[in-house]
C-alpha cells in the first residue's frame, strides 16, 4: 500500500521569528501513492487501483482500472476546461469605431488584468493609427464596427481594408480574430446603460438613487412601491466618470460593444460547460488610456528603422500562431538587444511597451535614465545582480490570483480546484519579493528613484511574510507537486492526520487479510490471489483467469459477488471484503474533503491580500523591465543623452546598434541639426565644436535640413537611421549609442526609407513611396524629425528629381515650422541646375571616400571611409559599385563610356550610332567583297568538265580569297559540301565578317 518517505531538505524562507532559514522534516506516512493521482474535487474524480500480494506471491502487480466504472471522462472535461481557462487568460478583445472624418475610438479588455481601458478619441487619426494601436494592445479578438469597416474599404482610402482590417503584419507577427459587428452595439447611449449596469469591483458599496422624471423603472429592472421614479443609473454614471471621460464619444461606444461581446461569449461559454462551469469573465477595474504624451510613430517607421523585427521560430513545434503565442521570436532589432534581459512575464510585456510608445513626457523620461544612472553605478554592481537573480523567479500574480479565485468561487460544495502551481508560485513570489524589497534597500542612491520608492511600499514585508508563512504552515508542497493536488501538512487537522495514519496502515493490513483468504483457498490458486483498494470501489478481490478465460475461484461460491474485470482478472466482493468497505471504505474520500475544506479556508485568507500581491508583482514587472535597459546599456557601452526643451539634435561619435553587432569595426560619426525656431542664441553652450566646421558668425541660422549625396555602399542609409534611432532610444528613457548627445525632446518620427511590398496592397512601390511621404507631410511639426532616403527613384528620372526638389523645398518653405529633416539622394542635376538654392537653413553632406584613378581594377578605385563630411558629392560612383557586385567588366566598361557622354553633354544617338575603326574596317571589307561578288562571271559554271559544286568553288575561292577558310567553317567540310544542295552564292551572309 503506501510508503513513507523522508521530505526533501529545503529551505524554508518563512520560519517564524526570521526572514530566512532552512528545516528539515519528515512525514508521518501520510503520503499515499504517486499512483493514486486526482484532481481535488468534492469526491476523487480519479485513481489508479494499488495492488497488494499475498505472502505466498510476493510480487506486486498492478491493474488496468475497469473502463465501465471510473468516471475518466471527467478529468479530461475538467482538464479541458483548464486549458480553456489558460486561453481565457489570454484573450485581449479590442474595439474600434471611426467617424466625423477619421475620428478614431478605441477600447480593449485584458483578461488577465480584468481591466478594462478606454482611449481618448483621436481626431484625424485614420489607418495609421490603427495599426499603432493594433501593435502596442496585440489583441487577440478585434471588434470593428461596420461603420469603419466601409469606411476603410472606401476606394479614395489610400490603403483600403489591408491596413487596418484583415492585415496580419507579415514582420510584427499579430494574428487575431477579426469581428465585424453592427454599428448599432457601438452606440454612445447603449455603451452608457451597459456601463452604468455592469459592477465593477469597487471599495465603497454605497449606493445613490437620482429622482429622475419620466424614466419610470431602474435599468436593473429592482422595483418596488417605494423606489419608482428612482433609479441608481445616474449614481453609477457619476461613479463610472471618475475614472473614464464620457466626453470621448466614440471611445465610449467601443467599450459598450466589449461588454456586449463578453456577455455574448459568457453565456456560450455557460452552454458549453454545462454544470461544470464556464470559464470566468470578469472585469474588476477601468480605466483611460491616452496617446498625448507618446511620441507618434507608424508601422513604416518601426520596420524601417528596425525597432522591432519578428521572424519565424526556428523550432518546428513553435512555429504558427497558437492559443497563447503567435509562433514567432525576435529577430535583428533593436527590441532584440535587450529584451532577453527581462526575466518576468510582466517584465517583458512593459519592455516591449516601452519600445513600442517613446515618451515625450520629461519627467518619466529623465526618471528612466536616472534610474540606469544610479544601477550603472560600480558600487551597486553586487545589489544589481542580487536583483537579477530574485527576479528570475518572480512570476505574475495576476493569473496566479485569477486561478485562485477561480477556485472558490462556486463555493466549497463545488470546490473546482487550484493548479498544482498555484501555492508554489504564491511561496516562491511572496520569497523572492521579500529579497527584492531588501536588495533595493541596499542600493546607493535609490532615494531618487521614485519607481524604488513606490516598490519599496508596495512590496509590504510583513504582509508577503504572512502569506508565505500561512501557505508553509498548511500546504505540503514537495507531495503536492508528486501527487498533482494539494496536501495538506500533519500536525493542521488531528481528525484528518487521524485518517491519514489509518490510511498509511493500510499496507499492512491488506497483507493480513490476504493470507487469511489465501488459508480458505484451495493451495493452487493462492499464489495468484491479491487484494486491492480502489477509493471510489472499496476493497476487492483480485481474481486470475484460468485457461477458459474464468476466473479461478469465486464464480461459484455464494458469497462471493463479480463486480468488474478487467483484461487480466476479475474482481469480487465477499463479507470481509464488505465490512471493510463500511469501515474504512470512503477513508480517502474523507482526507480529500477534509484536506479541501482546510485548503479552501487558506484560499479565502490569501485572497484578502490579492490587491497588494497584484500591487507587488506589477511594481516588480516595472522594475525588471528598466534594468533591461540598465543591462543593455552596460553591455553595449550605452551613454546618458542629455534631454532638452531646445529643439535640437546633436550628437557626438553616434552609432547604430544593430550594424555595430554585425561587423568587426564600425566608424561612428556626428549630426547636428536644428528644426524652427532654432538660431544660434537658442544653439546649447556645450554643443561640441567640430559638428559645425563654419566660422563663428558666418550666419545667425543653424541647418533644419542635413541632405546627403555620394556614393552608393558609402553609408548613408546606416547614417540616416542611426540618427533616428538615437533619438527614438532617448525617448523611451535609454541611453543611447554615442559619446555624447544633446536631444530635445521629438513628438514624431516619420520615414520614407523602405518600401514594404506586399500582394495585399494593389499598389506600385512608387505610389507606397508618394503615400509615405504624403503622411509625413499631413503629421509633421517643427518637433518633428523627418527621414527620407532616395525619395523619387521609383519613377521616371526627370519626375523623380523634380519631386524630391519640390519636397526638399517645401520643406524649407514653411519657416519657424520647418521639422528636423535628414534626406539622402542621387538626383545631382537638383544641384547642379541650381533648382536647389543653398540657404543657411540647408546642410550639405557625403560619406567620405579615397579614390585611386590609376589603379587597374575598377572596383579597387574607390575605399570607403564611411565618414560623414560636409560639402557635396559630384558622383555615386555606381560604376565601381557595380563592378564591387561582380557585373561583368564589359558592362562596366561600357556604362562608363556611355556616362562620360552624358558628362560631356554630347548626343547619344549620335555617339551611340558612330561606328568603331574595327567596325568601320570590317565594313570595308564586306563591300569589296560584294563588289567581287557582282562583278564575277557565272555563265561558264558547269559547262565544261569540272562540276558544278567544283566549278563553284574553284569561283568563290578567286573571289573570297583569304577568307575561304571562314566559309569551309560555316558550310562544313568538303563531303558536306558535295553532298548538299548548291549554295545560294547570292547570299550575302557568306561575305559578312
């Protein structure tokens, strides 16, 4: 029967009167076997026999259970059911509504924060921001309303349907069901009675009746004599404002269509379970979500510049979107860098929301780099690695509590259970916070931390001692996780250790009882006799087969009755076997309920610290997430950017990150640039000299626009986005790749970099292009940094060029509003037709070159320095590149003459009609021979004795000449010759050369 094992050695971080310490115990024989494994439910829902030998047969042997008997299908249901929860939890339904040209409204639910959040309307906000939001929530269900849906699909839309609706971004990975819902369930007046009705958990249970006239009856439908013309719906109004503004129309009636949608889908989930019980869905919390102090960026701006980059996982089995993952990992990108350094679930969530919305807000900005300032400190190396190792082991309480409140909440008759993790996960949170709470204690300097501060009172010592203490107390964790169910310790209950010790005896006393059945049987027989104990059948008797498939004894006594049989023997009940059931018969149904109420009792206790361990493990997500970037900036060599108001960017010794990885040295270089209003009173005193080679006061204006040319491979699309990302990792509170720089503070990036083809856009790379720039156009400020690299080159050379000149001027054009703009291009006739006047508000720029004219290779004439330097570059030097790329020398050398034509301004028609002096040789040659041709006598061929295939010969040999020879290669040989047709000797294709 059972065994008693000694309990594992393990430390034990909740002994009373310490913090930490280490115990050794061991059970009293209260473990029953790992075979007997269950769900916890009000009865043991599932058991596997256990099989006792007699003395004579000392071999255990155990049996198949009998399919006919033990509910099995229950525990799949039930384990179903579990894993429905699992995909419950997951679940983010997002809402979107657009109206009054482009207003855009938007709410989502998150099931494992049971929160639901409401957007500030967004005028004029269209698809891109679609795609913004659809990026930063990741949902997995998107409600659209059928409004925005015709409205997207509106051919004048410059992307139709395949931005905003049935996209599924083919680099950023976001699978979700799309739902297109009539735009009655996004009404603002039916989303107020449906948040007015639905209660979420608040602290005050006060409620307020308004006498409103003609309303009649209460929306919840409580009337009596004394409450008519009453009704709470005004009261819960007035409570839902203080924490969503009911000015945001639109937004609001998106989260009156997630309400619908989460009643629609509990009352299916409530159908489908039955009796056992749906899945919770419950919403505790609201609250406003807004965009005004995030820096605006788009989906085109994310790709170019490589923020993030998912690609396919290289693990077949990971591969495809799934119930909880989207089957995909992180590629090359700056995302990439660092977000291997979060160690918590909720840790990574925040980073990846950090990437995904830079902030322009200065204060949490400067509160970010201070906290990497104070971290990156060597005195705080050891606290910081303390703080690592702590929170490896922190998971997130949220769908911990969840689970746990999922478990009382029908009430201890239907008790539905906890996950085995559950009070492991509770016990290792409530230790490891307490470590966190005492590392940052240790911290130098965390005194100016306010997110160190706010941790150090949420992570309540006394109150995460108590829970780990009371959990230690009760629950046996080591058998817990053998048995997959909750084991309560000895020493809690005396009538349950009073029943598990006569369990544990049981061993012994089904050995008893088998020898004296084996003493009333017949001797052949005895060796094969066992008796077993099944919780839910009580005690049997375990019968072999003979060879006619009977069982050896049993059928033909009285006293015996067959109960089931199994593949192998058949079961019975005799009197013993009966009074042992009515004795001890339901002992292990008993410790099950015995061991649930106590377990249910300890989950109501812990429950009423859910708020602080929600609270806890959030602030400790928040901390996980900055010391990625504290870690990031240590291993990449990372420096505070000096953030200011000014609106200015310069940088000293930049480098982009992702390059930097990839080869072996990396050449970094400067920018300055000043967008409106930036003159040289506003220019910082400390901005670094050689950023700006001209003379002092040579112009009171500093550069808004920095345009590049030169060759291609030289480095200016690494120069361009670097510059970018600089800014864009300054603005999410990380320092950044450079030795020094000086940012103000940027409200939007927009880029015109790459192109992102795709089947479901019906629409050239050139309209992409014209649509990219249009967008930074309509969005841009003078806060604004604006990237465009080779605007124009998708269409015909002349148009191309005169689009860039005319984005490049009027970009210049618009005075104290011009935005910060960093633009590469290839169209030097803008230059040197002088469609493109110089200003003191255009810079000039090239990645610098060596050129070597003498050397005989062409691709060894030009050596990339990727430098950045000021001034203009006459050439790209695509002939060279070309040649780099391996194109053959003779179309190298080629589009070399044809480009110095093009130089010389000379007719290429002409040029490329005048023959060679080799072609004009060959040419002579072919008419003298023609004249001979013409001239020669054919009359006399085969009138005398030589054929005429000689005769002929013999002619065109006097005629040709020299050049027989070629004609014997193209005719064949002699034989061949005399055996062909006679040739058409009028042929002019015999004479050509």
């Amino acid at each position: 029967m059972a065994r008693s094992f000694p309990a594992r050695e393990r430390r034990n971080p909740f002994t009373k009167g310490r913090g930490r310490g280490y115990f050794s115990r061991r059970s009293r024989g209260n473990r029953t076997s790992s075979q007997d494994t269950h769900y916890i439910s009000s009865r043991p829902s599932y058991s596997r026999a256990v099989s006792v030998a007699t003395s004579r047969n000392p071999q255990n042997e155990n049996e198949n259970l009998p399919s006919n008997t033990l509910p099995h299908s229950q525990v799949s249901t039930q384990e179903e059911r579990l894993d429905d929860d699992d995909e419950e939890l997951c679940k983010v339904v997002m809402a979107v509504d657009m109206k009054d040209q482009g207003t855009i409204g938007c709410s989502y639910y998150s099931a494992q924060e049971e929160k639901l959040y409401v957007m500030e309307d967004i005028v004029y906000g269209g698809y891109g921001v679609i795609d913004i939001l659809k990026l930063e929530i990741e949902p997995t269900v998107l409600l659209l309303s059928l409004r925005a849906d015709q409205g997207l699909e509106d051919p004048t839309h410059p992307e139709g349907t395949s931005r905003a609706t049935s996209d599924i971004d083919s680099h950023l990975q976001l699978p979700y069901l799309l739902d297109v819902r009539p735009t009655q369930e996004f009404g603002f007046e039916n989303a107020k009675i449906k948040l007015a009705a639905f209660k979420f958990n608040s602290e005050s249970n006060e409620t307020f009746k308004f006498l409103i006239p003609g309303t009649g009856f209460s929306h919840d439908g409580n009337v009596t004599g004394e409450n008519v013309e009453f009704t709470e719906q005004q009261g819960d109004l007035l409570n839902i404002g203080g924490f969503v503004d009911m000015e945001n129309r639109i937004s609001v009636g998106c989260a009156g269509a997630i309400l619908t949608y989460l009643q629609r889908k509990r009352a299916t989930l409530s159908l489908q379970h039955g009796s056992l019980g749906a899945p919770a869905i419950g919403i505790s919390a609201i609250g406003m979500i807004s965009l005004q102090k995030a820096m605006l960026i788009n989906r085109d701006t994310l790709a170019s510049l490589q923020i993030l980059q998912s690609e396919s996982h290289p693990n077949a089995f990971n591969q495809g979107p799934g119930k909880t993952s989207s089957g995909s990992k992180e590629g090359l990108s700056i995302y990439g860098l660092f977000h291997h350094f979060a160690r918590t679930p909720q840790g990574k969530r925040l980073l990846k929301q950090l990437f995904l919305r830079p902030s322009t807000d200065p204060t949490v900005i400067g509160q970010r780099h201070e906290f990497i300032s104070v971290f990156l400190r060597p005195e705080n190396d050891p606290t910081l690695g303390q703080l690592i190792k702590s929170l490896k082991n922190i998971k997130n309480m949220r769908p911990v509590m969840i689970h746990l409140r999922k478990g009382i909440s029908t009430g201890s008759a239907k008790f539905r259970g906890f996950k085995g993790v559950v009070w492991s996960s509770l016990l290792d949170f409530a230790f490891h916070a307490i470590d966190v709470n005492l590392a940052l204690k240790e911290v130098t300097g965390v005194q100016a931390l306010d997110v160190c501060m706010k941790a150090l009172l949420k992570l309540d010592l006394a109150q995460l001692h108590q829970v780990g203490a009371k959990i230690h107390e009760i629950v046996d964790l080591s058998i817990s996780v053998e048995e997959h169910r909750t084991v309560v310790r000895s020493g809690i209950d005396q009538e349950l250790d009073n029943l598990k010790e006569t369990y544990s005896g049981m061993d012994s006393l089904l050995n008893q009882v088998a020898v004296n059945i084996a003493a009333s049987l017949p001797e052949a027989i005895t060796k094969e006799i066992n008796v077993v104990y099944f919780p839910q059948l009580g005690f049997n008797i375990a019968m072999p087969f003979d060879d006619r498939d009977m069982p050896m004894y049993g059928s033909n006594d009285e006293d015996w009755t067959q109960v089931f049989n199994t593949e192998n023997r058949a079961y019975f009940k005799d009197s013993r076997m009966r009074e042992m059931d009515e004795k001890l018969g339901d002992v292990y149904g008993l410790i099950c309920e015995k061991e649930i109420e106590i377990v249910y009792k300890l989950a109501q206790d812990i429950l009423t610290y859910e708020k602080m361990l929600v609270d806890a493990s959030n602030i400790c997500g928040e901390i996980d997430s900055l010391l990625a970037l504290v870690q990031g900036a240590s291993l990449h060599k990372l420096v505070r950017p000096r953030m200011t108001e000014e609106n200015v960017i310069s940088i000293k010794s930049g480098r982009h990150m992702l390059h930097e990885a990839t080869v072996s040295s990396f050449v970094p270089n400067d920018t300055f640039i000043v967008g409106g209003k930036g003159s040289m009173e506003d220019t910082p005193n400390d901005v670094p000299s050689n950023t700006d080679p001209r003379p002092a006061g040579e112009t009171t204006q500093r550069p808004s626009m920095l345009l590049l040319t030169g060759p291609n491979f030289s480095g200016k699309s690494v120069y361009l986005s670097q510059v970018a990302i600089i800014v864009y990792m300054a603005h999410i509170g990380s320092f950044v790749p450079a030795d020094s720089a000086i940012i103000g503070y940027t409200d939007r990036i927009l880029t015109r970099i790459s192109t992102r083809e795709t089947v479901s856009k019906i629409q050239s790379t050139f309209a992409n292009d014209l649509q990219q720039v249009s967008f930074a156009l309509n969005q841009a400020t003078n806060r604004s940094l604006i990237i465009i690299d080779e605007f124009g080159k998708g269409t015909e050379s002349s148009d191309g060029a005169g689009l860039a000149c005319g984005l490049f001027e009027y970009l210049l054009s618009v005075g104290d509003q011009r935005p910060k703009v960093i633009a590469a291009t290839y169209f030097h006739e803008i230059f040197e037709n002088g469609f493109l006047k110089s200003r003191p508000e255009l810079e000039f720029g090239h990645m610098e070159v060596q050129i070597n004219r003498s050397a005989e290779n062409v691709e060894d004439q030009v050596t990339y320095l990727y430098n950045f330097r000021l001034g203009k570059s006459s050439s790209s030097f695509g002939t060279n590149c070309a040649a780099m790329a391996g194109i053959d020398t003779g179309i190298v050398s080629r589009a070399q003459e044809i480009e110095a034509l093009i130089h010389r301004k000379e007719d290429l028609v002409a040029s490329c009609a005048r023959m060679t002096a080799r072609e004009a040789e060959e040419l002579e040659q072919a008419e003298h021979l023609a004249r001979k041709f013409l001239e020669a006598d054919f009359s006399n061929v085969g009138s005398g004795e030589e054929t005429t295939t000689t005769c002929a010969r013999s002619l065109l040999e006097e005629i040709i000449g020299s050049r027989m020879d070629e004609v014997s290669r193209v005719m064949g040989s002699d034989e061949n010759i005399e055996n062909s047709p006679p040739p058409a000797v009028n042929s002019l294709s015999l004479l050509s050369p």
